[in-house]
C-alpha cells in the first residue's frame, strides 16, 4: 500500500513542484467555479441554454485564436513572469464582472466579454504553467508530475461546482460574493508563485515568434501517434465537454424538475469520479497498461453522456454522470502523460498549447450545441453528442494503435523511443 501510495506522489516530493501544485488548486478551483457561476447567471438573464453557450464562445475564440501563439510564447520567455501576469490579470476580470454583478449592470455581453479575457490569459498561462511542470521536475518524474496535475485539477473540479453552489445560493453573498471569492484565489496563487525559483529562459531558437510556431504545428504534423492522439483528445473534449457545459442547466430545469442552481451539485459528483479515476491511472502513467485504459475510458465517456440523456429523473442522472466523471478523468490524466512522454522537450509548450485548442473547441461548440439543445430539446441533444464522441473512440483508437506499433518497429531499443520512455500499447 505504502509502495503504491510513493509512487502516485512522487513528483510531490520535489518543492517547487508542490508549491506549483497547491497554487495551482486554487487557480484551477477559480476557473471551474467561474464555469459554474457564469453559467448560472447566463441561464439566470435569459433562460435559455443559447445564452450559456454565447459566454462560452468568448473564452473558446480567445483560446482558438491564441493557444498556439501562447504555446509558442512559452517556449520563448520565462514560465514564471507569464503565470504570474496572466493570473493578476484574471483575479481583475474577476473582481470587475462581480462588482456589475452586485451592481444589477451585468449582461450577457460583459459575461462574455469578461470571458474572452479570461481566455486570452489562458491561452498564455496554459502552455507556460504545463511546460514549467516538466522544468521543475527530472526525466523520471515527468509522466508522474502531469498525472498528478489532472489528479489536483480534477480536486479542484470537485470542490469548485459545490463551493460555487453554495455561494450563488447564500442571499448575502450570491453570484457577485463568489466571483469575489474567485478573483481573491487568483491573488493567493500568484503570491504563492512568487516563492518559486526563477524559470529558466528558453534558448534562442533563431526564429520569429511566428516561425518557431510553424515549427510546432510542422513538429506535431510530423509525429504520426502525437498526431492522432491530439485529434482524439480535440473530439473527446469539444463533444463531451460541450454536451455537460452548454447543456446540463438546461437539463436540470426543464427535464429534471430542479432549478438550476442544481447543476453545480452535478458537477461535483462528475468531478468527484474524475478524481478518484485520476488518482487510481496515475500510477498507470508511463506503463504500458496507459494505453489499454486509456481506450476503454474514452468509450465509456462517449456512452454516459447517452445515458444522461436518457436519465429519467435527477436521482437516477447521478448514476451516469457519475460513470462520465470516472472515465473522463481516467482518460484525461492518462492522456496528457501520454501526451508529454512522446513530445520532445523542446516543443513542450507548442504542444501543450495545441492540447488548449481541444478546449477552445468544446467553448466554440458551447454554442451551437446550446442552439441544437434549445431546437431538439436537451435529451435529444446529449443522446446526439454521446454517439458521435462513441464513434469518434471507435474510429481514431484502432489509427492511433497502428500507428504506435510501427514507430516501435522503427526505432531501435537504444533509440529515442527508449530514451524517453514511450508509451505503446502492448501487444
């Protein structure tokens, strides 16, 4: 027990790395808590699930636009000086959207205004803080040290849909209590960044900004397994994520008898299982066991969202949300250690930042699946986005596994798969 417990903690025993992990709880706990809250006050405005997704679309352009721009920032400048501004930046969106909040001045325009913004820091804090996870740590602990970032941001996923709740729900703190709340965790987690070392400045590439982004793209484009994990990942999180984000508001009111406020309650049972699932693979990372894992939680993930859909009362949503929790969770940590231990060091935050996009595109989707939701109805909806993530997991595992047995006939056992410890699936 205690030899499984070391291992699953590992990276933990690093000091920069744990101050970066806590401080990062709390940033990751502001955001989910921001998902919740925005998303109530949206429904709250307009009672319709087309809202939620226009406030969606802002974060989503910013990130699409962006993401690989930030990824090739973060490859350029130190980690440190790019977490540390963008999250001051975030904790003042924050503070201002709550102040029009208590004001009675809010709008579906500042909402996704102010989520714009929060998108575009993300964009450059994403990639950066990602990348600096793997300088902080050696070789050795690089799949552990990522496994263990989804294990904290799926804690923070737990906690953050039932914390938020419970504000919106006071009288006297409300929507505009909990953004405060979330601007001040902002400022907790840039003073405990400020106690880090100094991030290394990457060295010169010798190209443009935009250069050394070409190169990313060119990087992943050439790397057929990266290639196809990445467009699984995008699928995965753009249909899944979009299905819960856009929809399940709408679901909990108009099908499932509960107000809306019920959601967050929702969320932290699905989070719940994502951390659990994530504490259980993270052992796994690194191992041949991932890919096996990471298959099967991929099409689990696709089937509970149908089942949500077919969800016939609140109690019973439980059930399979719960199940989407579990395997989202598992299929997320394994799929960005995976992700880190095929990517040369040198393209960390490019490729990071490419994974960003995945999430860009599940806020863009935000939109459309609330105009399919609010013309379909939200059971039809899901049921929809269920069996197209199915058939997302169905077509690309196969490709993904074909092309991970060839690199591994190609590359000699000295080679720069055994260098770096690449993750097949096993025979």
């Amino acid at each position: 027990m205690n030899r499984v417990v070391g291992s699953t903690f590992a990276a933990l025993r690093v000091r920069s790395f744990a101050i970066l992990f806590w401080g990062s709880f709390f940033s990751f706990t502001a955001f989910f808590m921001s998902t919740v809250v925005q998303s109530i006050v949206a429904f709250q405005l307009t009672g319709r699930n087309g809202a939620v997704g226009v406030v969606l679309l802002g974060q989503g352009l910013a990130m699409a636009l962006l993401g690989p721009l930030g990824g090739a920032v973060a490859d350029r400048v130190p980690k440190k000086l790019v977490s540390v501004v963008t999250q001051l930046v975030i904790a003042c969106v924050f503070l201002a959207i709550g102040m029009l909040v208590a004001a009675g001045a809010v709008t579906i325009a500042f909402l996704a205004l102010g989520s714009f913004v929060v998108g575009t820091m993300f964009a450059f804090m994403g990639p950066a803080r990602q990348a600096w996870v793997v300088e902080l740590v050696g070789p050795e602990l690089r799949a552990n040290a990522v496994a263990l970032t989804q294990v904290m941001l799926n804690a923070s996923r737990v906690i953050a849909p039932a914390f938020a709740g419970l504000l919106v729900a006071i009288a006297v703190v409300g929507a505009a209590g909990a953004y405060f709340v979330m601007a001040s965790f902002y400022v907790v987690v840039v003073l405990s960044f400020l106690l880090l070392p100094r991030s290394r400045r990457p060295e010169a590439s010798g190209r443009s900004v935009m250069g050394d982004l070409v190169a990313g793209f060119r990087y992943v484009g050439g790397e057929p397994r990266l290639r196809a994990m990445m467009l699984l990942f995008f699928l995965m999180i753009m249909l899944g994520l979009s299905a819960y984000a856009a929809v399940l508001p709408g679901l909990v009111e108009n099908q499932l008898g509960r107000s809306v406020e019920a959601y967050g309650t929702l969320q932290a049972v699905n989070a719940a299982g994502g951390l659990v699932a994530s504490l259980f693979v993270a052992p796994l990372a690194g191992t041949r066991r991932a890919f096996p894992a990471y298959a099967l939680m991929a099409a689990i993930t696709g089937i509970s969202i149908v089942l949500t859909g077919l969800a016939p009362t609140y109690l019973i949503a439980f059930v399979p949300i719960l199940m989407n929790g579990v395997a989202f969770g598992a299929f997320q940590t394994l799929n960005s250690a995976v992700i880190v231990l095929e990517s040369d060091p040198a393209y960390y935050g490019r490729v990071t930042s490419l994974t960003s996009l995945a999430f860009a595109g599940f806020m863009l989707a935000g939109f459309p699946v609330g105009l399919l939701a609010d013309a379909l109805g939200e059971r039809v909806a899901l049921v929809i986005l269920g069996l197209l993530t199915t058939a997302a997991v169905i077509v690309m595992t196969p490709i993904i596994a074909r092309a991970s047995r060839a690199a591994r006939h190609a590359e000699p056992a000295c080679g720069r798969g055994a260098a770096r410890e690449r993750v097949t699936p096993s025979r």
